[in-house]
C-alpha cells in the first residue's frame, strides 16, 4: 500500500452521532415528518435523527439517492431529508457541525446538528501511517468545513468534502492509474464502490452487510488501530 483513503463519518469517527440538545420550536415542529423519513435510512446521521424521535412515523414511500439524502411525496408535497445543498437552498456556511437538512414544500427548511466523535486513536494511526511513507487522504461527502476540521485535527494534508459515491470512485482510480497501491477504509453503502474499486479494503464491524461483504478484511472494536 502506497496511499490509506478514509472515509470520515463511521470511519474516523465512531459512527455513533447524536442530535445536538438544542432545538428550536421550527425543529421541534418538523422532528416528527423527519424521523419518518430517517427510519427507512441507515446512514448514521439518519439512525440518530429517528433515535431521538420518540413518537409514531408516518407512513411513507421513501427513496434513498446515494450521496444525497431521503426523499418522500406526501399529499401533493416534496418531503426531502439529506445534503444541505440538494434538499434546500440556503447558503452554506463555516460551522463544523454534522447537519442534515429537512425540507416540505411550502415549508421553512429546518436544520438538524449532530455530534460524532472521533476514534480516540485517529490521530495516533495517521501519524504512524505518515511515518511510514503512506499517503493519507481523506474522502467525504459531509461539508466541507466538517471535513476540514477533521483533516486538521488529524493533521490529513488531502481531504475533499461534499463527494458523491461516484466521485470518490474516480478518485480512486485516477490513484490506482497514477501508480498508486490504494487501501481504503471505509463503513458506509456510499463507501462500496470505493471499496471495491481500491486495491485492498477494510470496513469496520458496525458496517452495513454489503460493505462487509465488499471490503477484504473487516475490523473489531472502537479504535482504529487494526489499520
């Protein structure tokens, strides 16, 4: 291996996010319609929004468009959950939180923040990839400013935000055809065509089964260190 490409959330972090405490009436309000789209998904920032809805869901026919988020026709209305920049249209922003953003025809948008951290041994395992001549990137489809913290923290001098499961693929292959002997970590649906496009793949054990059965070796545990 010449080149480590991780995925960030679920990753390089523990994949275990939790909605932020604070709400607004405007959140509390669209919690409910939210929570019935986030039910059919798991990604983990879904898992965590329809955790911490107690009561009933709707029913609804939902479709998940990878990379991109939830998306429902209720009563005549477009209900959609995911990336702030495909399920509404207001300007983003230098906040590192973890968001998702809900939106109804008709309605306000209203945006969700989470926590995530990281693997308490992140750092440590990419000093130790640096150390030994591997080049580390850091491939994501969160925002950029959540990526970029991340990146910094862990002292990642390549990191891209805001990619489809596509564009990571042709990351990877522009690598790979560059050369490049390419490992690349990653635990969700959107990270199995990387996985598969890589040289060697890792996912931890918390992933989704298709991404288990994808990737060549599957990792136990909290920490990183496996890699």
């Amino acid at each position: 291996v010449t080149h480590a490409v991780f995925d960030k959330t679920g990753t390089i972090t523990l994949g275990t996010p939790q909605l932020q405490a604070s709400q607004t009436p405007l959140m509390r309000a669209a919690l409910p319609r939210a929570a019935s789209l986030a039910v059919r998904s798991n990604h983990p920032l879904s898992r965590a929004l329809a955790h911490a809805y107690r009561g009933p869901v709707e029913s609804l026919t939902v479709k998940e468009i990878q990379g991109f988020g939830l998306e429902a026709d209720h009563q005549g209305k477009t209900l959609r959950l995911g990336r702030r920049s495909w399920a509404t249209d207001v300007a983003d922003d230098t906040t590192t939180a973890l968001e998702l953003w809900f939106s109804e025809t008709g309605q306000p948008s209203v945006r969700f923040t989470f926590e995530d951290p990281l693997r308490s041994d992140a750092r440590a395992v990419i000093a130790q990839l640096h150390a030994a001549g591997i080049k580390v990137s850091l491939l994501s489809g969160d925002r950029d400013a959540a990526v970029r913290a991340v990146a910094s923290t862990l002292e990642i001098a390549d990191a891209q935000a805001g990619l489809s499961p596509v564009e990571k693929t042709e990351r990877l292959r522009a690598m790979k055809d560059s050369g490049a002997q390419v490992l690349m970590v990653g635990d969700g649906l959107n990270d199995a065509p990387s996985l598969a496009a890589a040289s060697v793949s890792m996912s931890p054990a918390n992933a989704m089964d298709i991404v288990q059965n994808t990737a060549d070796i599957v990792f136990q545990g909290e920490a990183l260190a496996p890699v």
